[in-house]
C-alpha cells in the first residue's frame, strides 16, 4: 500500500509538473513538445526515485505533459513574465 501512494504521489507531481511546464511555447505543437519533455524526464526521475520502472515513468510523464501542453494556450500560462 505504501508504494501505491508514493507512486500516486509521483505521478501528480510529474502532472504538475508538466502543467505548469506545459506553457513553454508559442504553439499548440511546441507546447506539447516541450511538455513531453519535461514529463518524461520527471517521469523518469520519480520512476528512479521511487523503485519503479524508469522508462514506465518516462512513457507515462511524457504523455502527461504533452497532453496538458496541446490542452493549454499561451495565454493560460505565460512563464516570460
């Protein structure tokens, strides 16, 4: 049970993560690029942290974060301010 909630944990932070990431972009395209990007190395990085399989939590904070960067425009999430 403990390892379920440490693995549920990492993957809302990798979803945060992303989120947050996720307006890197002037683009719809781009956005999810760079999305996909930082999910996949959080991903990998809780996979690592907590015992799990790295390219799963790779796979998986890849998806995550281009999902949450085609989802958002430019104007919900400006990082140049």
């Amino acid at each position: 049970m403990r390892h379920k909630t440490r693995g549920l944990l990492s993957l809302a932070a990798i979803a945060l993560t992303a989120l947050v990431l996720a307006g890197c972009g002037a683009t719809t395209g781009e956005r999810a690029a760079s999305g996909a990007g930082v999910g996949a190395a959080a991903g990998a990085g809780a996979g690592a942290a907590t015992g799990g399989s790295v390219t799963r939590g790779a796979v998986i904070g890849a998806g995550v974060g281009a999902a949450a960067g085609a989802l958002t425009d430019e104007e919900d999430i400006d990082l140049s301010q």
